[in-house]
C-alpha cells in the first residue's frame, strides 16, 4: 500500500498553507471559497483525508457518543439505534455502542468512555440505576443524556415521551371500549425512577372509581417474561375472577402475554382479555397481533438529544408527545 497524503504535501502543491488545508476540512471554517475549492482538488487527486485522531487531540473533541444499552431482547431497540446512529453520522459523529450486561454494567462503561474522551454518552437503556450516575468517580467525565425513559438526576436531562399523556390516551381508549377490569405487566423493578408507567395507568382507574388493578411482575422486558407473568397469572386466577384488559409496559411483554393467552389457554383476544402495549414496534402491525399501543416520537427524541450534545439547544431535560395508535387487540 502507498503512504498516506499529508495535509503538508496537499498544501504544497495547492499552494496554500497547512492550516488552510485544516480550515478547508474543518464545518464552518473560515475559508476563501477559490482556497477551498483548490485544497479539495488537490486532497481528491492525492486521495488525502484528514486524521481525526491527530485532529482530536488539538480539539479536545472525539466526535465520537458512546451509547449504552442493556435490553437486547428488546426488538424496538433496534429501530431505535437506526434512528440514533442516522441522525448522529448526519452531523459527523460516531456512535460507539456498548453492551452493558452482568460482566460490564453502566458505571464502568461510563469510566471506559471518560477514558476514551468520548464526547457525550446516551444512557439508551431500563436497568441502570440513579446511585449509578451519581458516583463519584464520574465527576467531570462526559456528560450524560438519558434517552427514552426518565431522569431525575440533576445535571443529567432526559428526552423522553409524555408518559402521563400516553398512558391517559391508552386508558381513555380502553376505557371508552367499555373495559372495567384492568391489569397492568410491569418489567423489572429498578431503584431509579423508573418509567412512570404503572403510576400513571393507576391514577388514571383510580380516577374512574376502580380500585382493583392487578399487576402482573415480568422479570425482564422480553418475550419469554411477558409469557410467564400472563401464565403464572391465569393459573392462579379462576375465570370469573380475571381482568378483561391488560395494558404491558411494552410491546414485547404483549407479544408474550398474547402467544399464551390464546395457545396455551385457547382465550381469545379481545373477546376474553383485550391486550396493548407501548412502543408500536415493527411486529406491532403484523396479523398475528394487531397490537394497539402507543408510539414514542424517536425522530424527535433523538433530534433533540443530538443537538444538545452540539450545543445547538441547553441541555435539559425534554418531554414530547406521542400518539395513540388503535388496532385490533384492544
């Protein structure tokens, strides 16, 4: 392989200085557009392209976003990521995605990315918690957005959905189906603030004069715990006894709890437990669901999140509306 063009040798033969080959690289430089125009001519003959490393290190800046994720199983984090690493390398950044598990959790990925100088980093997950952000050790690193769920940590914003508006969208709907008896599948628990989605579906029955809501625990947002908590739940309960909706924290939890209502115990939905979830991910749509549910405003989230680590907007926490999105399951 050839050496790699310098920006001294691409200089030299436009003409021009070293730095005016950086400006001509550089968004929003200053720059004599003939300059510029000379500098690209030459960079493309001698198949130049800038070092982004060397270019950091006078920057002080990576452009690179670490973004951290803990629930894989979850098929709406997929188009999630799409949408997240679209809108980042539209503006030249590089998302570095980090699997946070049993053997590498949020406080050490978070000191791994201070390390690294990574720029920002985007909490995209459910199970961390809020002690985690607030230790010591993360003091000056990166700063920090949480994405898709809520934060109440100061200093840390979170860009997220209404809860409180979707959940009271959802509920009206189903109330207005004329359902009464309402269940809730809640994902795991966590010691941070959680998602407010169980608090807001249970103010709004409340409100409504029912004062029985049972909740169905799943122990990890996925398929199989959906499936488990419905089952362990229609076993227990005689069928007089049993709810006739159940809203699920999300849409995979109401896959699972589906596939067992109506397989395992030949119910059908809606007719015996009507069933929605959150997120309106892809199989949403599909026949074999028909999932009612509710869908976040991701290209507005992730717009939002990434012109706060440009420093295009304050950082702040940011609440933006959803919608509803009725289909044949509730």
């Amino acid at each position: 392989m050839s050496k790699r063009a310098t920006a001294r040798e691409v200089a030299e033969q436009a003409g021009v200085s070293k730095w005016t080959v950086i400006r001509a690289f550089t968004p929003g430089a200053s720059i004599a557009e003939s300059s510029r125009v000379k500098v690209m001519a030459v960079a493309e003959k001698l198949n130049y392209r800038p070092n982004l490393l060397a270019r950091s290190l006078a920057t002080n800046l990576t452009h690179q976003v670490a973004v951290l994720v803990d629930d894989f199983e979850n098929p709406y984090k997929l188009s999630f990521l799409e949408r997240l690493t679209l809108e980042l390398q539209s503006e030249g950044l590089v998302a570095v995605l980090i699997n946070i598990n049993e053997h590498f959790d949020h406080v050490h990925a978070l000191l791994n990315a201070d390390q690294r100088q990574l720029d920002a980093v985007i909490m995209c997950g459910t199970a961390f918690r809020t002690e985690m952000l607030q230790d010591v050790r993360l003091d000056g690193a990166a700063p920090i957005f949480v994405l898709a769920r809520d934060s109440q940590i100061p200093g840390v914003p979170a860009i997220n959905c209404d809860t409180t508006l979707a959940i009271k969208d959802l509920c009206r709907h189903l109330h207005g189906k004329g359902y009464r008896r309402p269940g809730f599948m809640a994902g795991p628990k966590t010691l941070s603030t959680a998602l407010g989605r169980r608090r807001a579906f249970k103010a709004f029955w409340k409100a409504q004069g029912i004062a029985e809501m049972p909740e169905l625990a799943a122990h990890h947002y996925s398929a199989a715990s959906g499936a488990e908590a419905v089952r362990r739940y229609l076993n227990e309960v005689p069928p007089a006894g049993r709810i006739d909706v159940l809203l699920c924290e999300n849409d995979v939890l109401a896959f699972g709890a589906m596939d067992v209502i109506r397989s395992e115990f030949g119910l059908k939905v809606p007719a015996d437990i009507a069933v929605a979830g959150f997120d309106n991910t892809l199989f949403a749509a599909a026949p074999a669901y028909d999932l009612t549910t509710y869908e976040q405003p991701v290209e507005a989230m992730v717009k939002a999140t990434v012109a706060m680590i440009l420093g295009r907007e304050p950082k702040k926490t940011v609440i933006l509306p959803g919608r509803l999105v009725v289909r044949g399951s509730a």
